[in-house]
C-alpha cells in the first residue's frame, strides 16, 4: 500500500511552505498533493510555485499531483481550475464536477485523461464510482465519513483498474461554506479578512459554552476538532484492498506521522504501539490535551474513539 501526502489546508507563509516540502521530499510517502484547496484569497503560492514543488518531489522520487479547490465562487476561482487541469506536466485531483468536466475532456489521441476523483465528490455507491471511472478517474478518495462495512461493499463492485485511497489521518474536513468564520471571530468581512488563517496555522478551535472541544474553523472550511487516526487499523485496510492511505499535514510533526505509518507499513511497529507513539504527536487540543477519533470508520460519530484490543503477547 502507498502512503500519500494529502493537500495543504492550512494557509501558512510561503517560506514555511517551502521548508515544509523540502523537509517532505526526504520522507518516506509516495504521493504528494499540492495546491490551494480551501480558499482562493490564500495567495501565499501561486500555481507556478505549486508547479515548482511538484517538480521537486518528482526529483525526489514521489508522484506529485496537483489539487483543484473545493468550493468555486467566481469566474477567477473556475480560470484557476481549469489552468490546473490544463496543464500537462503532472496529475490532477478533481474536488469539484467543473474539475472532472475538465479532465474528462478528450486529450488529442481521443483517450480520456486520467484524474484523482477526490473525496467530496461525493461517491457513495457502486453506479457513481461506475460513472467516475467512465470519466476518465484512475483512484478514488472515499469520502471521510464512509464506514469499513460500505467501503468493502464498494470495493466489490469498483472497476477494474480503478484504485482506491482512503484518508487515514487528520482532522476532517467536513463542510465549506460561502462565509468566512476566522475572518467573523475577529469582525471583519470575508473580502477584507487580513488573512486572519494566518494567525491559525493548526485552525482555530471552536469550543462549546462547557469548554469542550467542538469544531476547527479554518476559514471557509470547518474541520473535526480531534485527529481522525486509523493507524491501528492498518489491517483493516489491507484486507479490504486499499491501495493508498492519505495523510494530512499539519503544522509540526507530519515528517514523524509519516514515519510511524510507514513502520506499521513495513511491519517493524505494531499499530497499537505506533497509535501510543502518535498520540504526543497531535495538534494540542488545548490544556494539553491531544485526542484521536476513528468513529466514522465503525459507523459511529465521527468524534467517538472505538477503542480496539491490544495485541496479546507472546
């Protein structure tokens, strides 16, 4: 199974974005995914930088692919898609219908082009993953609140030659909205936000009137407070025939998450060893509290963290 590097959704400062990947590119992972996926307004990078990174993860050995933005507002945001899915020099992971409108434009040998059918297109039954295929996708990207038991129903019925990713850790990305929240918590309006994101490079945490943890605001994206983690799920993963496990960065510590997913890959570090090596590892909650969910994966709340046995010893 592949490890994958999924998009950044953080806005941070462009050096910090460059030190970053370069630190990435002496990673283990196998695929990385560049580019703005949240909010347009974030111009830190440009797509000639995205380019430029990709390009160096292509040296570096990793199979770079560009993201398109989840949520187009405007005429500029829909130019910016269809540059990315125009350009030739690398993959495209399709987050919108407009962007798989793009890629599944006949290339000039009359064969469609391949493309990463991302995970808010929302592909919860065999006909649509059918249709995606047809379209041109060569992987797909669950979407993050499909359980274990309708992922394998899935895989039964997925095409030939069509690969599956799932995303194993991070917080999730759950909903995107028109609205601006980090630019309402500080009174400003959405298109004079100062680039409040900046000030959050983890999000900002939402808590509840009893000061528990609710939600992440991360401009127009809202995110699950806790880090949804199936390292300790690995061989669930296995079984069920996944091909790539997505992880996504966060702003300290991602090249030793990497690290710990790839020792459960190889078999030198159990999952429920690597799950107690992650833990310190995770974005601090607040009060020093860092916390992991996995319900979603066995068809519970999202937020809920079903525990699973440790392994016997011998």
């Amino acid at each position: 199974m592949k490890l994958s590097l999924g998009p950044l959704q953080y806005y941070w400062p462009r050096q910090t974005v460059f030190d970053f990947y370069e630190r990435i590119a002496g990673t283990a992972v196998d695929i990385v995914y560049l580019g703005e996926v949240t909010c347009s307004r974030r111009h830190e990078l440009r797509l000639d930088d995205w380019l430029d990174v990709a390009a160096l993860m292509q040296s570096a050995g990793k199979t770079a692919v560009l993201s398109t933005q989840v949520l187009l507002e405007s005429g500029s945001d829909v130019a910016a898609m269809q540059k990315i899915a125009a350009q030739g020099g690398f993959g495209v992971e399709a987050n919108d219908m407009g962007a798989v409108s793009a890629m599944s434009v006949a290339s000039s040998d009359g064969a469609p082009r391949g493309f990463v059918a991302g995970p808010h297109l929302n592909v919860y039954n065999g006909p649509t993953l059918q249709w995606m295929a047809s379209m041109g996708a060569t992987r797909w990207v669950a979407p993050l609140e499909m359980p274990r038991a309708d992922l394998a129903l899935l895989q039964r019925e997925r095409p030939a030659g069509l690969q599956t990713e799932v995303f194993v850790h991070g917080r999730l990305p759950l909903a995107f909205s028109a609205r601006c929240f980090t630019a309402r918590h500080r009174n400003l309006p959405k298109d004079d936000c100062q680039f409040s994101c900046l000030d959050h490079p983890d999000g900002l945490m939402l808590r509840t009137r009893e000061d528990a943890d609710f939600l992440v605001l991360n401009g127009i994206q809202t995110q699950s407070a806790r880090v949804h983690s199936l390292i300790d799920a690995w061989d669930d993963l296995v079984a069920l025939g996944v091909d790539v496990a997505r992880i996504s960065p966060q702003a300290q510590h991602t090249e030793a998450i990497l690290g710990l997913y790839d020792a459960v890959r190889q078999g030198t570090l159990t999952g429920f060893a690597a799950r107690a090596a992650l833990l310190p590892l995770l974005p601090d909650a607040g009060g020093g509290e860092r916390a992991d969910c996995n319900g979603y994966w066995h068809g519970q709340p999202g937020q809920d963290r079903v525990e699973r046995a440790a392994p016997a010893v011998v």
